[in-house]
C-alpha cells in the first residue's frame, strides 16, 4: 500500500487533530512547520509538475502571485548551491521594494537562518547554501544581454516599459541568457493587460513547455481584509478594468477602437502635477432616469502636457444634482472654466450650471459633428504622448475603448457620457487656440 501523502492528511484532519500534531513537534520542528509552503500554499501557487520552460502566472491583484514567486526562488535557492537566478521587474525600485524587501519578498520567506544576504550596492543576493540571484531592471534591456542564469523570476511583465520595445527586449536578451543548469526555467507574474509581450506569451501557451496559471483576487479571500475586498467590488464591480484587475481576465483589444487598454497602461501616472490651467468638461443627460452626466476634470502642466485629473460623473441623476457635482468639481480643483455641451437646451443647461452658483467662466459647445468623429482628434493626443491618467478611472476608460474609428460605440454603457466630457475637456485645452500656455517677451 502507498504511504499516505501528508497534505491530503492535512486537507481533511479537524483543527485538534492538528493542534495535537503540532504539539508533539520539537522546537525546531514548530519553527519549521512555520514555513512549509507546502502545507500553506493553494495548489495554484505550487509550481507544476512536468518539464516545463515557462510558467506564467496571470491573476488578479493580491491573488498571491508574490508569495508564490518568492517561494518558487527560495525553494531553488535552497536545493540548489548552483542555481544563478535573475530577478526582474519593470524597474530596480520596484525589484527591490516587492521582489526582494516587501512583505511578501525574499527577505520575509523561509527561516531567518536560511534567508539570503542581499548586498544592495551589488544588487545581489546570497543564500547559505550559495546559490545567487540578481536584480535587473526590464527598463534597461541591455543589462541583461550579458549574464548567464539557470532561472528567473519576472514581475508584473504587463507593467513592463513597451516604448521601442524596449519590454520584449529584455524578455529576448533574458531567453538567451537562461542556459545554464540542466533544466533552466523562468516564472513570469503579472496581471493580465493586453502587451505587446503579453499577448505573445499567450500564443505560445502548449500545456508542455509554457503553462499559464490563471486565478482572481477572490481566490485569497482568506488572506485578504474584508474591507479591501468590498471596496473593490464597490469601486470596480463588473468594470472592465475590474474584470481585468481582480478577475484576472486578458481583455481582448476591440478592433478599430480609438483607445486601446494598452496606450491607456502607456498613459498611466501617479498623481497629477501642479497645473497652469484646469478645465471640467459636463456632458448632460436629456433627462434625469437615462444617462449619466458626464464630469471629467483634466488638467495642463507647464510643459503643455494634458492630465486627466477625476472623474466626477454621476448616474441618474436630476439637473439640479448633476449641476451641483459640476460645481463641486470646479471648486475642489479650482477649475478656470466649465465647458458643456448644450445641444439639449443651451439656455436650460447654463441656468441650470448658474443657479448650482458656478461663478466661473461657462463655455456651451454644440455638437456638430458624431461623439467618435470629435472623439478622433483627442486620441490622436494619447498616441502623440501628450495625454496621462492620474490614476484609474474604470468607468471612463471602459467607455474610451469602445469608442470606434468606424464611428459607431461599442462600450458597456448605452452613451459614452464620460467619455464625451473628456473630449470636451481635453478639446478646449489641447486644441483651442489657448491650450499651451506661452511666455510673453517685452
């Protein structure tokens, strides 16, 4: 008869049995039993069995997808004195401050008397029983044309620096780098966005050489609060950029939209910087049971750059409550101007925008031309470079990427309202005649 696995045992003992277990361990035994991964890890966090180059591991935030990279290089380390394993990540900072230093980084896996010696200056780390790991950066392809490692350990490779390529780049210099040991082997971790090498990773999946492990931020409901996880659904629900965060879902680029997730990722900064100029763009809705009303907040940098600042929008709303969110729109970011669209009643638009008591400067556009075809123009900014996100906006983004280049819109909403107030912002500031502020010589 086969001898019983001791994790099936564990799987389906009662809480006293194991307590009892535990209790007739030695000192050292409990100090161990700490750190088995084995016994603590959810099956998706273990590596697979088989001959495989590549594991990609593509989940939703705070699925565990640090923890299990870091206990996939320690458990290496750890049976392997040979093992040369580079470490990367979209840059050095980030390297060292999740991979390596976080909570769930090298530093903090495994007994303290088996945790490797990390010489910052060297970017190098030092197990007891002298394996060695390396930190590079995905930023600086180059640093990685020379080295030669058995393993690697890549992080958030979605995040990874796309301009001129510079991200498969690095993953190519690293492929050709990764030959020494028997059976060299690299774990990718990322949340899923559709890249460049992303999307080609993905294509190469065979079940045999590369195998993808897919999972959610519900997965590690257990280790996570129960208020970041109700936030989450709060703020993200169902959003496309929340079935992509959390659920773990690569979304497929619609063919023909204007926007794309990816030069959205591209467009993406922390936040804002002080700005010369700021400007709220309403989109109203015909009546108050439809529609949203559209209230983005973007803003122009000294450079002559566009930040897209909030978005303010709300749904269902009545004139006087969607008026009222315009004006405090205004007043938080201390906005030069409002400008709105009016081809549903100009004179019932301003009133309304007046009597919230917005005191500054009120611009009424009419559409004359379809939301896509002005919509055109203020993607041709983001492709230029010239537009950043200060941040998420889930709901505004969604509706962003289902506008077409065929003039028809494919978002979530039945209008893209948000998306319209963005282009009546990002309009007048970018593609007035006043948009880049300039210094006047006497």
């Amino acid at each position: 008869m086969a001898e019983a696995d001791p994790l099936d045992w564990m799987a389906g003992a009662e809480a006293t049995e194991i307590d009892a277990l535990v209790a007739s361990f030695s000192r050292a035994e409990q100090r161990a039993w700490r750190w088995h991964w084995k016994l603590w890890a959810r099956p998706a966090q273990l590596a697979p069995a088989g001959d495989w180059r590549l594991w990609l591991i593509m989940a939703g935030r705070g699925f565990g997808k640090t923890r299990s990279g870091a206990e996939w290089v320690r458990q290496i380390a750890e049976s392997d004195p040979a093992a040369r394993i580079a470490l990367v990540g979209a840059s050095l900072g980030e390297v060292r401050a999740v991979m390596v230093e976080g909570e769930s980084g090298l530093l903090s896996v495994g007994p303290r008397e088996q945790r490797p010696l990390y010489e910052s200056s060297l970017r190098r780390l030092t197990w007891p029983s002298g394996a060695q790991a390396m930190l590079y950066s995905a930023a600086e392809p180059e640093s990685l044309r020379g080295p030669q490692h058995s393993h690697a350990w890549c992080d958030e490779i979605a995040k990874w620096d796309n301009a001129a390529a510079r991200a498969t780049s690095a993953w190519d210099n690293l492929m050709m780098g990764l030959r020494l040991g028997e059976r060299p082997q690299v774990l990718a971790t990322t949340t899923p966005r559709a890249v460049p090498l992303l999307t080609r990773l993905l294509a190469s999946e065979d079940g045999a050489e590369v195998i993808v492990t897919r999972g959610t931020t519900w997965d590690n409901r257990a280790n996570l609060p129960t208020r970041f996880l109700d936030a989450m659904r709060r703020l993200f629900g169902t959003s496309q950029l929340g079935r992509q965060e959390l659920e773990g879902e690569m979304l497929a680029e619609a063919e023909g939209a204007l926007w794309s997730r990816a030069l959205l990722e591209q467009c993406r900064e922390g936040a804002g910087p002080e700005c010369v100029r700021v400007i709220v763009g309403v989109d109203p809705p015909a009546s108050a049971g439809g529609d949203a009303c559209g209230i983005v907040v973007v803003g122009l940098d000294a450079s002559g750059s566009a930040h897209v600042l909030a978005d303010a929008s709300v749904e269902k709303a009545s004139p006087e409550r969607w008026a009222r969110a315009a004006a405090g729109a205004a007043q938080a970011w201390q906005a030069d101007r409002v400008v709105a669209e009016a081809n549903q009643g100009g004179a019932m638009v301003a009133s309304v925008l007046r009597a919230a008591d917005i005191s500054l400067p009120l611009k009424l556009v009419h559409a004359s031309r379809g939301k896509v075809a002005r919509a055109e123009p203020v993607a041709a900014l983001y492709e230029a470079g010239r537009v950043f996100h200060a941040g998420y906006f889930p709901a505004l983004e969604d509706e962003m990427c289902g506008l077409m280049a065929g003039g028809t819109y494919e978002g979530p909403t039945r209008s893209p309202d948000r998306a319209d107030a963005l282009v009546w912002a990002l309009s007048d500031l970018m593609l007035g005649t006043a948009a880049t502020p300039r210094v006047r010589m006497t």
